[in-house]
C-alpha cells in the first residue's frame, strides 16, 4: 500500500511540474474528490470546463479521481479506490470504479443559498452509492456553510425513514447496492436511488487566508462496511480539515476523520480553455505589403528569376503549408494546400491568405483556398484581396472577415490546378511510445514502452500506403496473469496474449483511398492489417454539408482476427461489422455521436458518445455502449463505457501542432460493444475544415 501511494502522489506531482501555469486557483475538493468539505459534498462548483485531479489517503483507503465540470452546473466524476484487505476471507483488497454526477439547480441569491443534487457511485461496484441534495450559503465572504440530507451511506448515521414514502412505500426500503449485491454489476441501479433511512450532514468552511481554508463537518457516513471489518474505527461523527493552495494550482489537504483517522489529498485543478501561451509564440504572420511592392517583385516580372509557384511554394511552406495545387483565372487566384501545422485552421486560412496577398500580381483581387486533406478536397475558402488590406488592423477585424468570407464545398480538382513533380511522396518517423494499461487488480496500473518506426508511400492524391513496427523494451502487460472468463468470442479480453506472444508487433499495415464520391460526400476504402488484433477490409461514406452541424455516415467490414504474435497470420474467427452514425454539433463545444450496428463480437447493439472541445483543441468525452448481450454475459462492468481525454501537443508548448496525446479510460474491457480501432475515420479526419468548427476558431484568423 505505502508503494501505491508513493506512485499515485509522484504521479499528480508530476502532472502538477508538467501541465501549463494556466492552472486556475485551487477550489475546495473533497476526499472523493469533487467540491465538497472534507468527506461531506457542497452545493458548490468549479469554473465552467474546469478538470480536476485528486488523490486523497485515509485509514485503509485510497482515492484517485478525476472530475469535470461538465456544465457550468453539471459536474462529472470518475473515481478510482483501493480499500486495503476490504475481502478478508480471500485476503484482498477492493479495487472500486464509480462514477458521480451532481447537478446545481440554482445559483446563490442575497437570500437563497445554492441547492444541489448529487449522485455518489451510481454505476460502479456500489461501495460508496449514495445520493443527497444538499445547499450551501456565504455567511459572509469568507465563511461557507453547508447543509444537506443523504440517501445511501450518506444516510446511516442517525437515519430516519424517508419523507417520500407517502409517495410511495418503495421508497422506504433501499436495495442492497454494496459491492456483493446488486451494484457489483456496474448496472445503473435506477431502483435504489434516494430510496430507504435518510439522514442530515453539514459544515462550515472558513477561508483565512487566500490560500489557506478551514473547515469542520458532521458526517452522515459511518463507515459501516470497513468498521465491521475492523479497518478503522469510528470515534466521532465531526471530522476537521484544512487546505493550503500553492501559485502553481496544487492544493494540499490535511484532515482528522473519524476521530481516529489522519488523511491527506493532493488536487490540481486546471483550467482547459486556457493555453500555456494564450496568443501563441509562434512567430508572427507577415504583414501585408502594398500592392505597389508586389508589383515590382521580380517573380511578377516577365523575366524574373523565380515564378509566382515557387515563391508562393516556398512561402508557404515556412509556414508548415503545403501547396498542392494553383491556378489563375482572370482576376482570380485558386490554392490547394496541406496544413501540417495549424490546429485551429482559420489560422492556417488566414496565413495562406495573406502571403497570397504579398505575392500574386496586383490584379489578382480575388482569393480562394482550398483544403486538402488524405488526398480530398474538403472546403473552399473564398476572400477578397480589398477585404484583408481593410481589415488587418481592424479591432473587429476577426468578426468582420469571418462576415465577408466564403465557405463552401470544394470542388475536384482540375488538370490545371495540380502540381506536378509532388507525388509519390514517402515519409517516415521513428520515435518512442508508450501504452498504458489500467484497472488490473492485481497491478492498477500496467505500460509497455519501446520505439516505433512508422512509414507512409502516397503513390496519387487519396491512395496511401502506411504502416508501424513496434519494438517493446520495457512491458508490464504481458505480467498479467489473469486469464478471459468471456463466454463471447475473445475479440478484447485476450489482449494480455498478444503482448505475451509478441516481440516485434505490426501495429497495421494498411492500403487507403479516399476520395469524393459526390457533393458533401466523402469516401473511404481500407484494407490490411487494420489495427493490433483484426484485419480485413472497411469502406465508409460520409454525408456532412459544409454548413451544417450535423453529419450522417455509414461504414461496413469484414475482418478476421490475427494471430497473438501480430505479424501476418490470422486466427479462425472472422465477422462482419458495420454502423450508421449520426454527428452533431452543439453549442459551446459539445459534440454529439450515435453509432448503430454489429460490433466484433456479433452483438448488435448502439453507441452514445458525447464529447466537449474547447477552442484550443482539448477535448473530454464519455461513452456507452449498449447490445443484445445480457449483462451477466457480458460480465465485470455490464456494459462498456469509459471517458476520452485528448490534450493538443500545442496546449503545453503553446507552439501550433496537429500531435496530440490522449487516453481512453474504460472501468474494465470486455468483448461486448467492442469496435474495431480503424485509423483515420472520415468524420474525425474532415470535422476541423467544415464552417462550424472554422467559425469556432476564427478568432485566430489574424495570428
């Protein structure tokens, strides 16, 4: 236990070293991690997209959690704890995943204090399921006081029966959702929520200081489950803490539980919207030069050593732009290029606008700009010259050139507009990796390190060839000794054998084209090695309008799986899987995805995917899945589902970049609902040139 500790506190340190200074100032968080006192929840919330890291040590327990403001009153909670030798008769500890949610139904008046409502632990093992509906009031602006009543754990000390059972008599009697009972399933137990004894918790807080808080609270918990196995013992409902926050965004905590109890947590709350380097520190975008200069440039000469191409090729480049294509016609001027740089592609726009507006000839008054992404053509920007000359030094210059540019469907290609001399193109990439694995509960946390030579052959525009060897020279995985209890076809829950079986892995090995089959249409064929344990071949259509926010597709394969040593051999098992999907886009960054179909197992079933991505391109979703597999086949969990969190390299450096990392936390996989991991699927590869995510980011237009 003590070497658990020591990882889980190194590792939130390190976060804390590592992320950007854009940390916003610690808020009070709680032992499980949400706002809260000390054990007792709050009324209060976090900044609006803020994510929160907690881990907190006391008695026999450890807590690892992870929150997200979803909404400004919406807050979200995963939670991974370890209950020391909770199994006794099998000299165990628990390992426990739950979820929480809490939702703020008011804000704080002069008069009125914010009321809350909260669910603890509803879909996890149910050790810790409880609900409450709590209020919490500023006496004055340093003194907080909170009051609520909880169900659940939260509703043993002093219990009394419910107010609602003359409603109805259900809600006197609460089934058991301790880990053992119902909750051990990961099942949503809609039938035991704010049912059975309910019971009274409050406390006060007081900010002495602007980094140190004092706080006291009356429990309504008490522990019954780990008293009765004699890991701690219960002296006094009233439990003691303070908190101290650091500069750097860290808050530590120190307090007195249990009247027998000392504990710690370490929290680091950060702010996503906010870069290390807001306005970026790449350099600066050329500044327009008058027409009269651009006239007398000798590429603009009859017989001036350079062309318009190559200088507009060379400019562009510097810029991490790639031309693909030009052409003029009359009075207007038409480029293909590839960002390689810009996340936020108004920014790419307006980079590629302005040196077009530095080199074309001063006749040229028309400018369009075409995307183009894997080969495909996806959106066409158009602008005028006069526009940018007017408007680069105006203060509404983003919103007002957003007001006078075009977007619209691009358009294939002709034989005049493409370069020659520009494929094949071959590149490649050798660089370390890391795969991290979690939630095994003999070893939480498993990685497998090495290198990873990539290499990609693009013979024509659409058709690439791509592949990745990877070579492990550090590997706990392959350690794990648990063997798959699934009664479905083993298509995830073997996947400690192929780390077992492997020594140089083919990750994929893959032919791809893409293409245009019609107007806001997009296509995509693959075939290969597809990913580390399926190959076979997938096609997939895209419907998604350039203006629109939300887009259809359809995607259809038929796979084999591969042999556990992952080079070129395959495995009996062959299926067919496909899916209709529907995307979305919200407002305020949110994004919305439904997936309906086969899944690899055979299981025909629906996915719910919603995500939040803020302007600088973090993004943090969650997910399920549901299929016409029980959830005792399917076994541990129920059901998949799990959280994404996927942070831009350009968020920490503040320098703009297409890398990002991210990490798909799931409470536990299994066979059900499971997907194949196709690269590059049509609607994550064009969603960023499309008008809605380009208006989003407009803001970086003049950067």
């Amino acid at each position: 236990m003590k070497l658990q500790k020591n990882v889980a506190s190194k590792a939130l340190v390190i976060l804390a070293c590592t992320m950007p200074s854009t940390a916003m100032q610690a808020q009070d968080l709680s032992t499980y991690g949400t706002t809260g006192l000390i054990d007792m929840p709050s009324a209060a919330t976090l900044d609006d997209g803020a994510l929160a890291f907690t881990s907190s040590f006391a008695g026999p327990t450890i807590r690892n959690t992870l929150t997200f403001q979803i909404t400004p009153k919406l807050q979200g909670t995963f939670r991974y704890g370890v209950i020391d030798q909770y199994r006794q008769r099998l000299n165990e500890n628990l390992y426990d995943r739950s979820f929480d949610l809490s939702y703020r139904i008011n804000d704080e008046t002069q008069y009125l204090p914010a009321f809350a409502i909260g669910l603890r632990d509803f879909g996890g093992t149910g050790i810790y399921s409880s609900e409450y509906i709590v209020a919490t009031k500023s006496i004055t602006p340093a003194i907080q006081v909170t009051a609520g009543l909880g169900w659940g754990r939260l509703g043993e000390r002093n219990g009394r029966p419910s107010p609602f059972t003359g409603i109805s008599e259900d809600f006197g009697t609460r089934p058991n959702t301790s880990a053992g009972g119902i909750g051990e399933t990961g099942q949503l137990d809609f039938d035991a929520w704010f049912k059975g004894d309910i019971a009274p918790f409050g406390g006060v807080s007081w900010q002495v200081t602007e980094k140190l808080t004092l706080m006291a609270e009356y429990s309504s918990d008490e522990y019954s489950r780990e008293v009765s196995r004699g890991l701690l013992s219960m002296e006094s409902p009233i439990n003691y803490g303070l908190t101290y926050a650091f500069d750097n965004g860290v808050n530590l905590g120190a307090s007195y539980l249990y009247g027998s109890e000392l504990g710690v947590r370490i929290s680091y709350v950060l702010d996503p919207k906010t870069s290390q380097a807001p306005s970026g520190i790449e350099e600066s975008p050329l500044a327009l030069q008058p027409r009269s200069t651009v006239a007398s440039a000798s590429w603009n000469q009859p017989n001036g050593a350079h062309s318009v191409e190559d200088v507009l090729n060379a400019r562009l480049a510097d810029q991490g732009l790639m031309l693909e294509g030009i052409s003029v016609n009359g009075n207007r001027a038409s480029v293909r290029i590839i960002n390689t740089r810009f996340p936020a592609k108004a920014q790419a726009l307006g980079r590629a606008a302005r040196i077009m507006a530095n080199t074309f000839a001063p006749e040229v008054a028309l400018f369009d700009v075409t995307f183009m992404v894997n080969g495909m053509a996806t959106t066409t920007a158009s602008l005028a010259r006069a526009d940018l000359e007017e408007l680069e030094f105006d203060l509404d210059g983003a919103w007002k050139s957003l007001a006078r540019t075009a977007l619209s469907d691009a358009k294939p290609a002709g034989p005049s507009d493409k370069l020659t001399g520009i494929y094949p193109k071959f590149t490649y990439a050798l660089r370390p990796y890391l795969t991290p694995s979690f939630f095994d509960p003999d070893r939480p946390v498993r990685a497998e390190i090495g290198a990873s030579l990539t290499a990609a052959y693009e013979t024509r525009p659409g058709m690439i060839i791509s592949g990745e060897l990877r070579r492990p020279f550090y590997d706990t995985i392959s350690d794990a000794v648990r063997v798959s209890d699934s009664v479905l076809p083993r298509v995830r829950t073997d996947g400690v054998r192929y780390a077992q079986e492997s020594d140089i892995e083919l990750t994929h090995l893959t032919a791809e084209y893409f293409f245009r089959p019609g107007e806001n249409m997009y296509g995509r064929l693959t075939a290969g090695y597809l990913e580390s344990m399926f190959g076979g071949v997938s096609a997939e259509v895209l419907w998604q309008p350039v203006n629109s926010r939300l887009a259809l597709g359809a995607e259809v394969n038929y796979v084999k799986q591969r042999d556990f040593d992952m080079r070129l051999g395959f495995q009996d098992y062959e299926v067919a899987t496909g899916f209709f999907s529907a995307y979305y886009d919200f407002d305020n960054g949110f994004q919305g995805q439904l997936d309906v179909g086969r899944y690899l197992a055979g299981d025909w079933g629906g996915t719910v995917t919603v995500n939040r991505a803020f302007k600088n391109g973090v993004k943090v979703g969650a997910f399920f899945t549901l299929t016409d597999v029980s959830f005792e086949d399917f076994g541990e969990g129920s059901f998949d589902k799990g959280i994404t969190i996927e942070i831009p390299i350009g968020y920490l450096s503040g320098d703009p970049s297409l890398n990002t990392f991210g990490q798909t936390i799931r409470t536990v996989q299994r066979d059900g609902g499971a997907r194949l991991d196709i690269r590059n699927r049509l609607y994550d590869v064009t969603r960023g040139y499309r008008t809605p995510s380009m208006e989003d980011q407009w803001g970086k237009f003049w950067r």
